[in-house]
C-alpha cells in the first residue's frame, strides 16, 4: 500500500508509534521538566518571579514561530534530514541552558531551545498524516496523546530529584541526554515518509500564500483554535502552579511531582476515552463535551479560589485536563484531514498557533498572578469557554463539517 505521496508504508508499526510519541513529547518534556526548579532559580539569580516564569513564555514563543519555517522544510527537504538537524540543534543549546550565567542568557536560550524543540512534534504529526487516514488517524493521535501523558507525569518528578540531588542545571543537562537518544534513535529507527516533491515550498510568495490558504479554511481554523484555547490553560497552569503549591503551600520540588500526576491522570483519562468512544461518538460531540468540562473545571476553580488548598486547585484542573483529552485527538486529525499533500505546513501551523496559545496565556498568567488561584480560574474558564466559541462559529456549516471521519 503507498501513501498520498508514493511511500510505501506498512500497517501500523508499534516501533514507530512509539518513536512518534517521544518526539511529540520533546516539547512537553522541554517544559515540564525544569518547572520544579523555577522557583530555586529565581533564588539563584535573585530576580523576581516573573522573570524566571518569562522562560516559559520564551520556549513556548520559540516553539511556535520556527514551526512556521520547519513544517515547509520537511515538505521541501523530507522528514528524516529536518528532524535530525533540529536534534542536533536542540541537544546543543540545552547544554547551553545548562551553564546559563544570568537570567537574560537562560531566556535568549529557552527561546532558541524552544525554536528547535519544534521540530519533533511538527515532523510527528506530519508522518502520522502521511502514513494514516480517517479513523486510523484519530486512534493514533489517542495513542499519542494518552502515552504522552506519561511526560508531563514523570518528567516533573524526575526533574523535582534532579533538582534536589543537582541543582537545576542538571535539569538542562538531562534534557541535552534526551535530544541525543532522540537522535540516535531516529538515526536508526525513523524511515521517510514524505518524497520531497514540493520544490517551492520555501519560496515566500508561495508561502506565506499557503498559509493563507490553510488559515482560511473555516474547517481547519476551528478545530485548531478549539484545541491551541484550552492548550493555553495548560501551560498557565504550568507556570503558576510551582508559585501557589512549593512557595505558598511549602510543597518541595519532588512533592510537587507527585501532585502533578493527578491532572496528568485525568488528562490521560480523557484522551484513551476520547480514542475508545470514536466509533460511537462522533469528533464534533467529543470536542463539544470537552470544552464543556474545560469550562466547568475554570468555573470551579474559580468559585474555590477564595481559599488556597491543594485539592481547591487540583480538583478543577483536573476537569479541565480531562476536558482537553477528550479535545485534542479528534480537533487535531479533523484539522489536518483537509490537507493531505501539505501536511507539514498544516501541521506546523497547527503547532504554532497552539504555542502561540500557550505563550499569550503564560505570559497573562504571570502578570495576573497575586498569590490566589483566582486568575488561573478565570483562565481557565475563558479559554474553555472560547475554544467552543470559536470551534462552533468557524466549523458549523464549513466544508468538511458534514464528514466526520476523523
């Protein structure tokens, strides 16, 4: 059997969705492993909060504005040369987080980690659009989804003991060691999928046309803001939580580990649902249920903030995260399904405007913040109630609304 673009392929290999997996969790794991340490490198720099909490921001602006780039250059070049030079890149300027002499050095390199941290997920989910269609598309992305909750679930616990062995330096160190086993992994285990047939696609003109024509699809813009809204509650919540549950609560770095699991649960929950119910529920009703259950966990936490407590916090987040696992497989294989011959540029459009999400709603986060979990609970509850804004309006009545096989 060949794919849209001549490869052979095989049936579903569990080697490569493996594979897959971990290369779209070198973003989560760029991010969820060092935010243990924030508040002990705001200590050791002696800078306010906020400036530490910038470099979350930071990775995040880096991810989404060289996924615009890395996408066409996967459709021009090929999968396989693409991802393994942003490794390299990747790998290279963790090391250099690590030995970061000031604040002003870790921001400018959390921005760059973030630029090649890219380009695992964008060439993920592009191999995922080349090799599979249709219902076998979404039961892949809710394999990825629910196995990529182990990162933000271990990671945070990995990186609390690094922390507390280590020091945070240590934490950039043990990410450059997992850009290099991504890299040699892919050396010898990742197989091309895309022949690299679209000659202009790093022409500007045609580019930034092809982007245009991607954004103005109606079909692709809802799906993609119902998911990049509620992606945006998460990495509020990444950013704050540290402040309210190690400074305000005395939780240590390890413990604060341990207390993530159980959004990270929830969220897993939501995405192997979200997979399992595909054939009796159809991807519109699964967005719509999970941005109801965003909304109502922002609500919650929102009545609750009055009083700061573990479970005031964590109860809400993790309707809030269950809700984003019903979302995000059906709104990512119904976003991409437009696109078969530019998968790369849709998906790294996709990527951009979700960490596009995820950096505004950091950067809101940290300037809000005064020691409550009010502000995340109106976050959360604006963009849960946005994302179904958003997907209703743009979706309902657009050209491939009335199919809903993925």
């Amino acid at each position: 059997m060949q794919n849209d673009n001549g490869i052979e392929v095989m049936r579903t290999r569990h080697g490569e969705v493996v594979l897959l997996t971990m290369l779209v969790a070198l973003g989560v794991f760029s991010v969820t492993l060092y935010v243990p340490s924030m508040p002990a490198i705001t200590a050791d720099f002696a800078v306010p909060a906020v400036e530490v909490q910038s470099t979350l921001g930071l990775f995040l602006l880096g991810f989404a504005i060289a996924q615009l780039l890395v996408g066409p250059l996967s459709d021009r070049f090929g999968r396989r040369p693409v991802l393994l030079v942003g490794l390299v890149v990747y790998l290279l300027i963790s090391g250099l987080c690590a030995i970061a002499p000031s604040i002003e050095a870790l921001q400018g390199g959390r921005f760059l980690q973030g630029a090649a941290a890219c380009v695992g997920p964008v060439v993920a989910r592009a191999v995922v659009r080349d090799r599979y269609h249709g219902l076998e598309a979404v039961r892949i992305f809710a394999f990825i989804g629910t196995a990529l909750a182990l990162a933000p679930a271990l990671a945070p616990i990995v990186g609390g003991f690094i922390e507390e062995l280590a020091g945070w330096r240590a934490n950039f160190g043990a990410l450059a060691l997992f850009g290099a086993l991504l890299f040699g992994l892919s050396m010898i285990r990742f197989e091309e999928s895309h022949l690299p047939t679209a000659t202009h696609a790093l022409n500007p003109l045609r580019l930034g046309a092809a982007y245009l024509h991607i954004i103005r699809n109606r079909y692709f813009l809802g799906n993609v803001l119902a998911g990049s809204l509620i992606f945006g509650g998460l990495f509020s919540y990444n950013t704050l939580a540290p402040y309210l549950f190690i400074d305000k609560l005395g939780a240590s770095p390890h413990q604060y580990g341990y207390l993530m699991l159980f959004t990270v649960a929830s969220y897993a929950t939501g995405s192997y649902l979200s997979g399992r119910l595909r054939r009796k529920v159809s991807g519109h009703r699964l967005i719509i249920l999970g941005t109801t259950s965003a909304m109502v966990g922002g609500l919650m936490l929102l009545l609750l903030s009055g009083e700061l407590t573990y479970g005031r916090v964590i109860v809400p987040m993790m309707a809030f995260q269950f809700g984003m696992g019903l979302v995000l497989p059906p709104s990512i294989a119904r976003a991409m399904q437009p696109f078969p011959q530019n998968a790369g540029s849709a998906s790294a459009l996709m990527g951009f405007l979700q960490m596009l999400s995820g950096a505004l709603a950091t950067f809101v986060a940290q300037s809000i913040f005064d020691g409550s979990a009010g502000g995340l609970g109106w976050i959360a509850f604006l963009l849960g109630g946005g994302a179904m804004l958003c997907y209703l309006l743009l979706t309902t009545g657009a050209a491939g609304s009335g199919s809903d096989t993925a």
